[in-house]
C-alpha cells in the first residue's frame, strides 16, 4: 500500500466508514456550483466595474489609504507620469524595475524614470529565462530601489491589488524593491473578494487558472516587537497606488 | 517536539509571578483580543460569515478522505508532488532527504505550527544546512532558542530589550535600547542575505483548496511571498485538517480568519500557490512538494467528542481571549499548540495522562466559543477531558484522579442524594469542621478532604441549617 492509500484508508475509517464517498450536495460549500455560476459572477463583476468605476474607486481610494497605501488620484496619464518621476526623485533612486503592463506604457512610465535619472529595467526574459538569466533578474530586484507594476484587478472591500505573475511580471517587483508603485485603471476595480474568487473558479474551471496569485493591501508590516507596528520588514517599506482616473 | 505538558504547574506558577511576561502578554489583549471585536463590530454580516465558515468546515472534515484525495491528484496534476506523511517523523524525513537529495544549502522557513510538530529546523541544522526562521517573531524566538508563545506572535513575550539583545550585536546591557522600527529594520539587514541565497523554503498552509490543488498563504511580513517567489524548491506542510473544497470559499475563511487573528480586514499579502511555476514565468520554485500530515490527528477525527476540534483555523483568537493563557502564558501548555485549543488537542494528540491539567486550566467562561471565528465549541470539550480523566471514560488509562477523590465524590454524591444522608452530613462537618475554622473558611482541612485545602480555601456549611431556620420561624408564625 501507498503512503496515500494507507493514510487515506484509515482516515476513512476514523470517519466510521469502509469506502470513500463522494460528499452530498452541500450549500454551504461552493464546491457544487457549476462553472456557469461562477462565470456568472465573475462576468457580473466585470460590468459593474465598468458602470459603477466612480463609486468602485472611492471606496477603493478609501480602503487603500486606510491600511498604508499612499494614494494619488490623478485625472491623466502626464500626471501620473508626474508622480512617478517625483517619487523616483524623493527617494534618489538609481535603480528602477517595471513589469510590462499596458497601463505603464500609457502613462509613458520609462521616460518618467529615465528624466529621474534612474537606471529602468524590465522584468521580461521573453521566454528565454534559463537559470542564469533568473539569478541575474534576481539580484536586480534585490537591489533595486523602486518597483513599478500595474494591477491586474483591485478590490474595493480590502484596498487590495492583485497580481498573477506571470511572463512579463515577476512575483519580485512588487516584493524586494524598498518602494512599489502600483498604477491602477477603474474599470479594473471589483467589489470585493467574493468577485475575485469567482474568477478564480472560472479561470479555474476553464483550464486557465494561473500559476501563483498575490494579493498586495498595503506596505509589508510587523507587530512582532511588543505589538508595535513597523513597516517594512521583508518587503517595500513605502507602497503607493496611483489611481488614473478619466478626464 | 516532545511534549513537556506533565511541568504545566510549575511553568504556569513561574509566569503568574514574571511581571515582565504579565505585561508583555497585555498586547495579547489591548491589541488582538479588542483588534478582533472591533473588526468583528464593523462587519455587518459577521455571524452569518462564522456560521458559513463553521458549515464550511463541518462539511469538509466530514468527507475529508473524499477531500485528500481529490486535492493530492490535483497537487499532482498541477505538477506538484505529495507526500502523506503518518506522522512528525515520517514527514521530517521527506524534507531532509528532499533536501540532501537537491544538495540544498539554505533553507528559509516560514512560520508554520506543523513544522514545529516535526521540530523541523533543528532536524535540517543539525543535518547540517542552514536554517533561518524568516517569521520576525520566530526568527527572535529561534535565536533564544525558544519554542513558540502563541500562534500568530511567537515572541509576544519578550520585551524589546530582550530582543534587542538578541538581534543588535552593538547592544551592550545599558545603553539606551532601540526602539522597534530600528531593531526590526536590523532583522531586515539579516534576513535580506538569506533571502537571497535560499534554495529551499518550507511553509506551513492557511487553506489547501481541493478542487485547485492549491495553497493559499496569509503574511503581513512578506516572508511567505519571498519562499514562494526565490528558492527553487518550495515545500509547505499541512495538519490533514486544512482543507476546504472550493476556491470560492477562500472569500469567507480569508474574512474570518484575518479578523480573528488581527483584526486586520485584510493582511498585506495573500499569496495562492497553484503548483510549481509556469514555464514561461519570470521567476518562482522549480518544484513544489506539499506534505500533509496526520500526527494523531485520526484520534481527534475518530473520536466524536473531538472532532469539531479539527475545524480549527488557528487564528489564535482563543488564546487571546482566554483569562488563564494570559496569566499563564503560552509555554506552560508544554506543546506546539497553547491556549484553549491547545488544551484540547494537545491531550489527545499526546497522551491525555501526562496533559491533564491541561483541561483543568479553564474557568469554563466560554470567551474561547465566543471568539472562535468556526465556532468550535471548546470548553464542552474541556469538560468532556476533564470527565475522562476522572472517569477514564474511553480507555482507563486516561484516569488520573486517585481513589480517595474517587471515593470522596462518591460519598458526597451519596450524601447529596437523601434528605437524611444530607442532614447527617451537615451535623457531622458542623460537629467536627467549624471548630478548625478561621472567619469562616478552613484553610488546613484534614484528610480526606486535604488535597483540596493545599490549594484554596475550604468553605463551611452555616451554624444552622436553613431547613431549621425555616422552622423555627414557622413556629414562631404560629404561636
């Protein structure tokens, strides 16, 4: 017998039974709903986004300040390049990474950090990511100053961004630099994690479901060292979001 | 690790008279006990989610073979490895020849209760590799060569000059002490290397999620993120309880379980791992392992007594709101788990002999069933260990009580039972108990009712009766 086949039978057999049954019918769980369900929230989720961004991006800009976000709304792309290239001045940054989401090309994130003065790289092997090149990309991120991404939904419940990593987004960009920039669109704003996980299930369900996911709620934080809370201790001490808002 | 609940007392006594611990485990209360309320205040649908999550549970532990199964093929299926491990030993053995076998240098751990089970660090040291908590609270505790105070706050214990003796090697006793930004800002310092130079990690499990093969992990440090972002091999551990079926559950447990824990409505980072990373990924572990152990837990899963204990999240909003773990503190319960929960699953994963006063430990107030974010319903469950170890209700093994307090309860149970037994016995201890009396209370009783006398005060039935009393006054009434 199998270390799984023998741990199993006597799992079962504390349970009182002498096979394993598939589980009834339970609401409880949302194991039993068919993809359809979950497609159907996560498709709802997505047209509110749209028809509701204005008050899905209050609650968010609200949700976000509160737990550590330093946020800026801002109503252009100039602006939100403007604010880039400020951060990236304030902290004297020498070294910058960004993935390659769109809404960073829109904002013309790369001539905002090269007018800093910094030094841009980005997280993209273009498939060719053999050992080498990932321990150089590595030791990039470790040592750079900032890290900017986009955000590939946020949740107004929490002030959430999340993120799948994935060809072009490396998990470290929003993880070892000191300061992260998430740039964020409206229209990319859910309600709230029931939405989020709905679209898990479908992408799940659909054969899709990507290989990691991070959901990021501010800067990293300890409460280690008699309940005080300190930012900062594994990953970026400072996290801002900007929110690009339409004119 | 092995149990040290037989010292409960003398750890217990020791912390009741430590000021330094008393006041360190106020945070327990002043921050996580009211953090949790108020999170819980503010959250408009808050028993329907812990009655969800309670379903949740109930449902899962209730099919969990259907569920192990269906989450090993699609661990497997995701491109990920599994091994089922019968307990800490078999498990320990996994990780250490996983590791020898992938010549791994460096491993970070990130914190994890099951690993503390497997008593996993020391193992991978002692074979040699290096092994770094990354936790800060474990990382403090693994310096002083500590085991852990409560679930989530390892070091909730330690005062910060105590950390900083450990953590700031310029620290020398009376210079002025660090304060926390600066001394977690050093942690940073030494911990950045290691994260970097990792080639393995190991990570406990928040939630596996059946249907996905997925693992879900909740860290306000980062550090799960780094151990499933850097090393190559990335190996979490689970209790075989730490199952729910669907992705879409997450929602409820991540609710409550953040609540409970911190009172946070979201930790920084949650991190879903679905296997190990897609080929044309930046990044990540080249191999994922999960190893889901059992460790006795098929005892609390027989027993139907205990079961509900298995619905456990380990938030450790029991232990926060529970009057004597804030006295007593975290390692007077001997084991991995303190606490109310630990009060319960300790016994039976242990030996209930050795951990009886474990279940004694309880003023049965039920501020542990109002805190649980599943609603488990702990102090039935004290009281029912509590009857075993005197009644030796499963097995006679279990029974620690004596036969004088045997026969001593017995006979009270006789002299409660009649109206004359019961009248006797009040002449007999108002004959030959009150003259031994102080203001009322015997402090030194003698045998058989010593034993109880060596630890509280003894009370006295009254000069009269209030049957006597009563007719006297009747007598009066008539004449």
């Amino acid at each position: 017998m199998t270390d799984r086949a023998k741990f199993i039978a006597n799992v079962t057999s504390a349970l009182g039974r002498t096979e394993v049954i598939a589980p009834p019918r339970d609401e409880s769980t949302a194991a039993f709903d068919d993809v359809e369900t979950a497609r159907a929230v996560a498709d709802r989720a997505l047209a509110d986004a749209a028809s509701n961004a204005v008050e899905l991006t209050d609650r968010m800009a609200e949700a976000a300040s509160t737990i550590g976000w330093k946020v800026h709304r801002v109503s252009n792309p100039e602006n939100a390049a403007d604010i880039v290239a400020n951060i990236c001045d304030q902290k004297g940054a020498t070294s910058v990474l960004r993935s390659t989401h769109d809404v960073l090309d829109e904002i013309n994130v790369d001539a905002a950090v090269t007018s800093s003065g910094a030094k841009l790289g980005v997280t993209e092997h273009s498939g060719d990511n053999n050992e080498t090149k990932i321990t150089e990309s590595k030791s990039a991120a470790f040592s750079a100053d900032i890290g900017i991404t986009g955000a590939d939904y946020a949740i107004a419940e929490t002030g959430t961004i999340v993120l799948h990593p994935r060809s072009g987004l490396s998990r470290l960009v929003s993880l070892a630099p000191p300061t992260h920039i998430a740039v964020l669109r409206p229209t990319e704003i859910i309600d709230s994690l029931d939405e989020l996980f709905a679209h898990e299930r479908n992408d799940h369900m659909s054969g899709n479901l990507a290989g990691s996911m991070n959901l990021i709620s501010g800067p990293s934080k300890t409460a280690d060292i008699e309940g005080t809370t300190v930012t900062g201790i594994h990953g970026p001490l400072e996290v801002h979001l900007i929110i690009l808002e339409n004119d | 690790m092995k149990p040290l609940t037989t010292s409960f007392r003398t750890k217990a006594a020791e912390t009741m008279v430590d000021e330094q611990v008393l006041q360190s485990l106020e945070h327990v209360y002043t921050g996580f006990f009211k953090g949790r309320l108020e999170a819980a205040g503010n959250t408009d649908n808050w028993e329907e989610l812990r009655d969800k999550g309670k379903a949740i549970k109930d449902h899962t532990i209730a099919h969990l073979d259907y569920y192990l199964g269906q989450l090993a093929d699609n661990v497997e299926k995701n491109g990920g490895s599994v091994f089922f491990a019968a307990d800490a030993a078999e498990a320990r053995k996994y990780v250490l020849d996983l590791a020898h076998a992938r010549n791994i240098k460096t491993v970070i751990k990130s914190k994890s209760m099951v690993s503390e089970e497997m008593a996993l660090a020391q193992a991978l040291i002692d074979d040699g590799i290096e092994a770094v908590e990354t936790d800060l609270g474990e990382y403090i505790i693994q310096l002083s060569d500590e085991t852990p105070y409560h679930l989530i706050a390892p070091a909730v214990h330690k005062s910060r000059k105590e950390v900083a003796e450990l953590l700031d090697d310029n620290y020398v006793e009376g210079d002025p002490v660090p304060d926390a930004t600066e001394l977690t800002m050093m942690a940073r310092e030494k911990l950045r290397g290691v994260f970097e130079r990792a080639d393995m990690s190991v990570t406990g499990v928040n939630f596996a999620v059946a249907e996905s093969g997925s693992i879900t992990l909740v860290t306000n440090e980062g550090n799960g993120r780094m151990s499933t972002t850097v090393p190559r091999v990335h190996v979490a551990v689970m209790g075989m309880e730490k199952i729910i079926p669907s992705i879409q559950d997450l929602s409820t447990m991540l609710r409550i379980l953040i609540r409970s824990a911190t009172g946070q409505r979201i930790s920084s980072y949650v991190t879903m791992v679905n296997g190990p990373r897609k080929s044309d990924e930046e990044e990540g572990p080249e191999e994922f392992h999960l190893v889901i152990m059992d460790n006795g837990r098929q005892k609390l899963l027989a027993d139907e007594q205990m079961r509900e204990s298995l619905n456990c999240i380990r938030c450790g909003a029991c232990l926060n709101a529970c009057p004597v773990y804030r006295k007593v503190g975290g390692h007077a319960y001997g084991w991995v788990y303190p606490g109310p929960i630990g009060a319960i699953v300790t016994p039976v994963l242990t030996g209930l002999k050795d951990a009886a006063n474990l279940p004694a430990a309880s003023s049965l107030c039920g501020a542990c069933h109002d805190a649980c974010p599943v609603k488990i319903n702990m102090p039935r469950m004290l009281l029912e260990l509590r009857y075993r170890t005197a009644e030796g209700k499963t097995d006679k093994d279990e029974r620690t009580s004596t036969t004088r307090e045997r026969t001593v309860w017995k006979a009270w149970r006789i002299g409660m039972m009649g109206r004359k037994r019961f009248d006797i016995g009040a002449r007999l201890s108002r004959l030959f108990l009150r003259p031994m009396a102080r203001n009322g209370w015997l402090k030194k009783a003698p045998p058989p009712i010593s034993g109880w006398t060596s630890t509280r005060d003894f009370p006295l039935v009254s000069s009269s009766s209030l049957k006597a009393r009563l007719n006297k006054r009747s007598k009066k009434a008539k004449s």
